[in-house]
C-alpha cells in the first residue's frame, strides 16, 4: 500500500515538473544594422554593398542565428526592400517570418534609411505599431504577443515591446547633443503614455561613452518604469578601450572596398537594453542570462578586422558572412516566455482587425495610418482635450490609408484621439502637439 503511495504521487509530480517546462519557451531576438542594405550612396554602391551578395551573406547569419525577432537598422528606404528581405531571405524555405509597416515620416537628409522588424509569425503576433518622429529618424515601436496555448479562451499571454533606434552618428559636441535629444523625444514620449512592462530599446546608438546624455536618459530617465538596463551591466568609455573588447560591435574591417568603416573592433556602437519586468522576469517574459553577445566576438580582434584571428567560436562560414555584409556585428540574446506554445496547425487568436498608429510628437500635420478589415469603411475621427472637450470631428471614408489632420492651430499639449468605425469599434491614442 505504501508502495502504491509512493508511485502515485511520484506520477502527480513527475507530471508537474513536465507541466511546467512545456509552459517555458525561448524567444530569440537579433539586433542588426545592415549597412545600407538596397541603397546606393556615393561611397556604397551596388559594385561594393550589392544587395544579392548581401543576400547570400545574410541568408548564412540568419541561418545560423535563427532568430524569432530580427529588428534592423540601415534598411534601404523603399517599402520594396523591406518585401526583398523577407521573401529573399527570410522565407526561402518557410513562410513563417512577417514584417512590421514601413514608415519613414522624419523626412530629414537622413531619411534615405530606415528602421525594420521581422518576427515568427509560428511564436509571436505583432499587435501594435507606432513611430515617434525626430529631426533625423524614425524611432519605431513594435508591440508583440506571444501566440500562448490558451490565447483563444483566457486571452491571456505575454507583451514585448521592441523600440528600434538608429542614432545619430559622429563624435563632435552637436552630434553627441543630437543624440542625447532623439533619446529624450522618445523617452518623453512613452512617460506622456504612460508605457511600462517588458520593453527593449535597441539598435545602432553610436555612443562612445555611457556619459553621453542620450545613454545616460536611457538608464537614469525619472520615470522608473521605463528605465532601462544593460544586461550585461559594461558601463564605461567603450571606445578604443581594450577592456571591452568581448563586446565591441564596430568595425568589422581595417580596409575595405569604400562602403564599410574601417579601423577594426574599437566601439560598441550596438545594443539591446531591457526594462526591469524584463531582466527580473516580473511579467511572463525574462532576460536569459549569459544569452546576450555580439555574434562572432570572443575578444580578440581589437583594433582588427573580424577575420584577423583564428580563435573562433562561430563556424569560419559565418564569420565570412558577417565580415562581408556589415561593418557592424549583431546583437543577440534570449528571452524566456512562461507561456505554453500554441500549436502550429492553430490560428492565433486575431486581438483586433480595427486599428491605426500615428506619429508623435505632432507638428502641424496629424497623419492617421488606419488598418480596416471590416466591410464598413466608414470612420469618425475626433480629436478630444486633455479635459474631455471635443476640438475636431470628422467622419472619413477610409481604405487602409493615411489621413492628415492639419492641426497647426491647435495649441500645445497632450491631447487624443479616437477613431471609430462602421461597427462601432473605438481605439483612442495619445499624442503630443509641439
């Protein structure tokens, strides 16, 4: 009888332990600047940065890397680039990967390259999208969901928000300023929302030094919600200092063909920061650690060229590959989501086919991007004070296109606005009038 005890609740826990480590899974996030991928400037051309070769290249690190997030900076500012990459590389033996909306509103002389997500379509729906405008670039915000195995009847899974940033390049006084300003436009952005939860800010920083003001607004912002962390806590003069040489980013070359930076691996010029929900795993998802490394470094190659050594950690194929599609390396790291998978053969739960994203902060123009799959394409559209008093209304017929709302004679503040549909179906949005 004691036996039969035993064995019983050895099966109760046995089953427990293998309930729960089908309840975890492993999200994959990849952080790479491209190096004008589908662009031709004066000094990349399609001679020396051709974008089959770029293709090939790239096809080898994705290959290897797999990732279920791949976010981008330096993507060639043409939507059909962003469909190239997908279905050229991404998806030549699947047809799991999606991207977000390209969007390039900041319309500045840098405007010629852009911000991009990828994602895995089988493990992650993208739910919401917006873009906070700069005087150089975009800052776009990608809000996921992970497809869990009871989405359809609890409605419950877990969020990650990727925010991707390409900064301001240079080491003069206006340029570190330029930096340090995109930042606190974003940062005054999602405190005026009030964002919180698991958010990475990632991308190409070209930051010298954690003193920098942009840095410096990231990690140490008023707001403790959306404060971020380095998971890997190198906080320090990364440029030119052989002391973090394990995470420099920039330059994969010394010399080149006229397209990549030279001067070898000196700066640490890339980087995936996390909220604390993230690296505490306080909300279904959480920060793997030792997970987070530029894929190809191991330390050896300061102030060289990333095929300057044989002390390898990654297969020779792919360190060709990096060193021929980019100056820069890319950023991974893994995430844990406490959440059972859905099955493949499953649909994931649509959460709403009624939405639109608009730019902040707000000049002159209000632009409106509205996604409909209703058969009413009728809309209202309002734009309401911060004290309930309605300002504009407008009813729009809309086909899944931009509206611009000219709102030069508004006054500055926070205020919203709110579409609603033929159905009835409402979303309302923040923004800020400057």
């Amino acid at each position: 009888m004691k036996n039969a005890t035993l064995k019983f609740y050895l099966i109760i826990a046995l089953l427990f332990i293998i309930t729960n480590l089908n309840a975890q899974d492993t999200i994959k996030v990849m952080q790479y600047n491209l190096l004008y991928y589908g662009w031709n400037t004066g000094w990349c051309t399609s001679e020396n940065n051709n974008i089959s070769d770029k293709d090939g290249y790239l096809k080898k690190i994705v290959g290897y890397v797999k990732p279920d997030i791949f976010t981008v900076n330096e993507m060639g500012a043409k939507s059909s680039n962003i469909d190239h990459l997908q279905n050229s590389v991404l998806n030549v033996n699947t047809n799991k990967y999606k991207h977000a909306t390209y969007t390039n509103y900041s319309n500045s002389s840098y405007s010629s390259i852009v911000n991009m997500l990828y994602y895995n379509s089988e493990k992650l729906t993208l739910a919401h999208e917006d873009v906070v405008t700069t005087s150089i670039r975009d800052i776009n915000i990608y809000k996921l969901y992970y497809n869990s195995s009871d989405l359809s009847t609890k409605r419950d899974t877990a969020y990650i928000t990727c925010i991707v940033a390409h900064l301001k390049a240079g080491s003069d006084d206006d340029e570190v300023k330029k930096r340090g300003v995109m930042v606190q436009t974003l940062m005054d952005y999602l405190n005026d929302i009030n964002y919180s939860g698991n958010i990475l800010v990632m991308g190409d920083f070209n930051l010298y030094k954690s003193t920098e003001p942009a840095f410096q607004t990231l990690i140490n912002y008023s707001n403790p919600e959306i404060r971020f962390h380095d998971p890997i806590n190198q906080i320090g003069s990364w440029h030119n200092n052989s002391y973090y040489s394990n995470y420099h980013t920039q330059s994969t070359h010394t010399s080149g063909c006229g397209c990549p930076s030279t001067g070898g691996m000196d700066d640490r010029f890339d980087y995936i920061l996390m909220t604390k929900p993230v690296i505490d795993g306080t909300d279904k998802i959480q920060y793997i650690n030792g997970s987070y490394h530029a894929l190809g470094q191991n330390g050896t190659f300061f102030n060289n060229s990333l095929l300057s050594s044989t002390s390898r950690t990654i297969p020779d194929s792919v360190v060709n590959a990096l060193y021929n599609m980019s100056d820069h390396l890319p950023i991974i790291t893994d995430l844990s989501v406490n959440q059972t998978h859905v099955s493949i053969k499953k649909k994931p739960l649509k959460i709403n086919s009624f939405d639109f994203k608009l730019t902040n902060p707000v000049y002159d123009n209000l632009k409106l991007s509205v996604f409909n799959s209703s058969n009413s394409k009728k809309i209202n559209v309002s734009i309401i004070s911060i004290l309930g008093k309605t300002i504009f209304s407008k009813n729009y017929l809309s086909d899944n296109e931009t509206i611009t709302l000219p709102v030069n004679s508004i006054q500055s503040g926070i205020y919203f606005v709110k579409v609603v549909d033929g159905e009835k179906r409402c979303v309302v949005k923040k923004f800020i009038k400057k």
